[in-house]
C-alpha cells in the first residue's frame, strides 16, 4: 500500500529518496512522486505506472534541494493519474498521505465554499488545503498542523513540507504506520524501517495520535494531546541491502521455494524435538482457561485461520469463531470476557485487521498475534506474540508467510489442546513429529514444480476454474483460487468439494479446470464421488493427490501432480506448494506483473 519517505538532509536528497520508494515498492502502488524544496521553491515530479517512470521523469528534468518527501501510491479516492498522484502542492505547502481521510467530503465542501480550488479527486488535497489555509493566514508550520489534525477523522499517515522552511518536514500517524529515523545531521521519515534502513537503524515508531517535528539537526515528538513526548529510540535491524531474487526470475518464485526452510527456522521456535513437545511462549497467559478462540483475518492470512479452526476444533475441543476482519466489528459479534482472540496477519498492519484487534482488546478479548513483521502495529498491541519466521516476503502474492502460520498455528492447537488436558504425552510428541516432517514434504512437493510448469498451459486458457476440496482441503482450495485470481487474473472459486452439488456444478462444462486438492485418507472416497460427478458433466480435472490416491483415482484426469503421503495434520503446508506454483507458472505463461499484480497491495492500511 501506499509508501511514504521523508529526508530532512544535509545534501541533495531526490536520489535518495527515489531509492527510499524503491525499498517500499513490495507494497504495491499506482503512481508515484517525489518533492524537494529547491531555493524557496516547492518542486516535484510525479509519474503514473512503475517507478520506472518517475525515474524517467527525474532524469529528463532533475529536482535538487536538500529535504523533500516522496510516495508510492495505491489509489483510493481518485484514478491512479498524474494529477492525482502524491505529492499534493496547496500554496505554501505539499504533503504526501497514506490512508483515508473518512470526512474528506464535509471538509471539501467547506473549503469550496471558501473558493478554494482542487486539482485532485484526491481526499489527501483536503489536508492539503486545510494545512495551506492556516499557514497562509500567518500561522506556524507546527500551530498550523496542531490545529488541522483533530478535524480529521480516518486513518492515515502524512508528511508535510513547507516551502519557507527549507530544513522542516512534519509525519503525523493516525492508524497507519510512521517511523522517524535518526541520522548523522540528517534526520529521515519513512512508512517502516525498511524505508530508511541504508540512512540509519536508529528509529523510533510513532504511537497513535503522534506527530513529529522534523529537523536536520532533531525530532520532536507530539502526542495527540500536542504534548511533547518521548518515544523509544530503538535499533531497527532491518537490512539495508536490497532483498535479492538470486537466481530466481521472481520473488514469488523464490519465496515459493524457500518454504522448507522458513518453515523449518519457525517451528524451531514452537516446538522442542527431543522432548517431544510443543513450547508457545504463552508467558502468564493461562491457556487452560480458554473456552472459546475467535479468529479474524484477511486474505490468505484469514485462510490459515480457517485451517486453523479445523486444528484447533479437533486436537483441543474449543469452540472457534472466524471472521473476515471486516466483516467482525461490524456484526458486533458476542465476545465474553477473558475469550482469546488471534489475529493473523503477514504485515501486522491491514487497517482491518487492526481495528478488529483493537475491538476485541475493548471487549475484554486477550490479544494473540500471527504476524511477519515483528515491529508491526499488531506486533506491539498483543499480549502473546506468535512470530513467523519466514523473513521479508516481497511478493504481493503470499506464499511463504502463509506456510509459516500454518507451522505456528499447528503448534498453537496442539499447545492449547495440551493445557486443555486433550492430548497425552505420546499424542503430541506424534504432532512434534509430524510437523518436523512438514520441510521435508514440502521439499518433495517442490520437486514437481518442472511436471507444474508444463502443464500450467492446460489452464492458462480457462475463464473459470474451480478448486475442490474438503477438511483442512477446502481452506486451501480457498488458498488455490485466490493464488490464481490474484496473479494471472482468471477467475477462480474455491469450493467445499461436497458442495459442489449445490450450485457450481451448474458451471461445469469441458472449459472448466477442476483443480482437486484430496490427500488420501479418510475424507478420500467422499472427494473422488464428487470428482465422478464433475466428470460426468464433462469436466477437466487436476487431481493433487499421492500416489496411493491417484492410481486410486487418477485415470481420466486431464493431469494428476502427485505429493508425498504425508500426515493429515501437515498436508495443508504440502498441498499449498502445488497450488502456488501451479497460480505461478500459469501467470508467467500469461505474461502478467506475478510480483505486483494489478490494483493489489501487499499491505492494506486503509479499510
Ligand atoms: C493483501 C495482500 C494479501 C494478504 C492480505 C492480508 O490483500 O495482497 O496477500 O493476504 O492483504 O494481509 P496481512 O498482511 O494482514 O496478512
């Protein structure tokens, strides 16, 4: 989503600034833009598109000055088009701005009836504006910003230059990240430390309600009551070195495989192999006395979630409740006191995520988090921290972080299922097992990616694919079609493969992919009858099996991709391998953007 650099600085900064959004580009953006003040003149260049662009742009007409600020945008209000794309410039002032300002229509009424002229479709100008008209009725930068923040109501990050204070930049953060870097008489503004990593590792992160004055030579930080604050200095141990794809042609690619070891390096956190033993830090966090998990996500994070409750419904026998974050707070759900509510997410900052930890934190729910990204706002508000290790993950697609909630929510069923007295001794070194086993598989299942990629061409000509399964399956049926959706822009359903009969099977004809996701095992027969009946209606299946169910089930598929056998508890994490690479290399031979897929963002902080 969008990103956000700011360089109060002691030489010219536009280059630097250009590399600052190249760091933030994983986020995924529309346009882009950067500003400077050059001899009391504010200057900018803004492209549509890739960064590529705005580099053309800076090459052709160069910016000079030494403090500006820069932005990737993800268009919300307005079309990603030039004069939409950020930095706004209103009189005196240009601010950059992540997020959505809720009330932007009230206050853009308000300002036209003043005669203030807009340039934008942009809710970001009405600060602009607002900001603008303060300073240019003689206010100070720092009055002028105290006074406008408390009109606006949303969540956002901003970064405001003003033009007669060249060494001045004022963030302000309301529900979206901001971090101030702290530099060699140079000090630094980005959307997370990745942004500033080359500049200093010396960041502090913004509360909620701050906003900072930034000098060359310090920072003030305020807090929403405009009080000066203190906010701990920290080093911020993001690299400063570009994730490298290596030998990869994306870095979805590389994420794909490098799944056994991150998931490998994760559990090493939660689970002790030579004891046999699951080991959460849970902290003073009293399990036993866990009745009911409530489970909100978003994404590929939600259908964890989802694989989740089937875990922990069956090892622990506590009722789970699941919502897409957006949806939770807003169907007041019934929370009783003391409940565990678990968030999942990669980023640690989806708004919707977010807000619905913040209402469970409200309604008395003790706070667990599945997040990528330790330093991330969900990160600091949980009071059980359960971190994947699966280290930056740029392709917006997610892959490798997903493997790796699966890994640390396994070892939370079984960890809960332990202090709910339901599992002997014997039955949870069996799941340590399992899971140690899970990198290993995985591998196997990434051996097939060649048998993959040449028969991606049986798919990339459908309109419409469906994906089947059951159990933990149907999450990762779910899983399959949001792959292939997101990356090579075919239409794709996840279906629960009983389900079928209701409904979808009125789509199935001989251009229609059925993608079939059925380890063998006890749900098994039950799978291959509802495969018979697509394959009556002339339906085209993909059967992902092992071996023993495809020489099952195997002939008269239009291809089968065979998995090891492995357990039921970890055939989630193998299967989502074939499903990735199959949405991968479909999306390659379709030629699209697999790393930055069109209008997605890798981290969604607006609601
Ligand atoms: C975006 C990304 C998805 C991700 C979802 C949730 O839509 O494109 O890949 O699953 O957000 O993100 P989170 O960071 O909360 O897991």
């Amino acid at each position: 989503m969008c990103g956000i650099v700011g360089i109060v600085g002691n030489r010219d900064v536009a280059q630097r600034l250009y590399d600052g959004l190249k760091r933030l580009e994983y986020r995924g953006y529309d346009s882009a833009g950067i500003c400077t003040i050059d001899h009391g003149k504010l200057e900018r260049r803004r492209a549509e598109g890739k960064l590529d662009n705005l580099a053309r742009e800076l090459a052709q007409d160069p910016l000079h000055g030494t403090t500006g600020i820069a932005h990737t945008r993800w268009a919300t209000h307005g079309a990603p088009t030039v004069s939409n794309a950020h930095p706004h410039i209103v009189g005196p002032i240009s601010l950059v701005h992540n997020g959505i300002i809720e009330n932007f229509k009230p206050l853009r009424d308000e300002l036209i009836a003043e005669g203030r002229k807009f340039e934008s479709e942009t809710d970001t100008e009405v600060v602009g504006h607002l900001i603008a008209r303060e300073v240019e009725g003689g206010a100070a930068p720092q009055d002028a910003v105290a006074k406008v923040l408390p009109r606006l109501i949303g969540a956002f990050a901003i970064a405001i230059l003003f033009r007669d204070h060249p060494d001045l930049i004022i963030g302000a953060r309301m529900g979206a990240p901001l971090t101030v870097g702290y530099g060699e008489d140079e000090n630094y503004l980005g959307s997370d430390a990745l942004a500033v990593a080359p500049w200093t590792q010396k960041i502090a992160y913004l509360d909620e309600g701050d906003w900072a004055v930034i000098r060359r030579d310090r920072i003030e930080i305020f807090d929403r009551e405009n009080r000066l604050v203190e906010r701990e200095i920290v080093e911020s141990g993001a690299s400063s070195a570009p994730v490298e794809k290596g030998n990869y042609r994306h870095y979805m690619q590389k994420e794909i495989f490098e799944q056994p070891i991150v998931v490998a390096q994760t559990l090493q956190s939660y689970v002790r192999p030579f004891e046999g033993e699951v080991a959460l830090p849970v902290g003073d966090l009293d399990l036993s006395s866990v009745n009911r998990v409530t489970i909100v996500a978003c994404g590929t994070s939600f259908y964890a979630g989802l694989i989740a409750k089937y875990w922990i419904e069956h090892f622990a026998r506590v009722p789970v409740d699941i919502d897409v974050a957006s949806e939770f707070r807003y169907r007041e759900p019934v929370l009783e006191a003391g409940g565990l509510a678990l968030f999942i997410s990669q980023s640690g900052e989806t708004a919707d995520t977010l807000a619905a930890l913040r209402h469970a934190r409200a309604e008395q729910q003790r706070i667990a988090v599945v997040v990528n990204v330790p330093t991330s706002s969900m990160a600091r508000e949980a009071d059980l921290l359960l971190p994947t290790h699966a280290g930056p993950e740029i392709g917006v697609a997610s892959t490798k972080a997903f493997t790796c909630q699966l890994a640390v929510l396994a070892a939370l069923a079984a960890n809960l299922a332990r202090a709910k007295g339901r599992l002997t001794p014997d039955d949870e070194a069996a799941i340590v097992g399992h899971l140690q086993e899970a990198p290993a598989a995985m591998n196997a299942a990434l051996d097939h990616d060649d048998e993959i990629a040449s028969m991606a061409h049986l798919v990339v000509p459908a309109r419409d694919v469906l994906y089947l399964g059951r159990g933990p399956e149907y999450p990762m049926a779910l899983e399959g079609a949001l792959k292939l959706k997101e990356i090579s822009y075919i239409h794709a359903e996840g279906y629960a493969a009983g389900e079928m009969k209701h409904g979808p099977i009125a789509l199935i004809d001989d251009n229609v992919p059925v993608i079939v996701l059925a380890p063998s095992g006890p749900l098994f027969e039950k799978t291959v009858s509802n495969m018979q009946e697509v394959r009556a209606r002339g339906g085209k299946i993909v059967l992902i099996s092992d071996a023993k169910g495809i020489a099952e089930a195997g002939e008269g598929c239009m291809a089968t991709i065979e998995m090891p056998q492995v357990h039921p508890l970890i055939a989630p994490l193998v299967y989502a391998v074939p499903v990735q690479l199959l949405a991968y290399h479909v999306a390659v031979l379709k030629g699209t953007d697999v790393d930055q897929p069109r209008n997605l963002a890798k981290s969604v902080t607006v609601e």
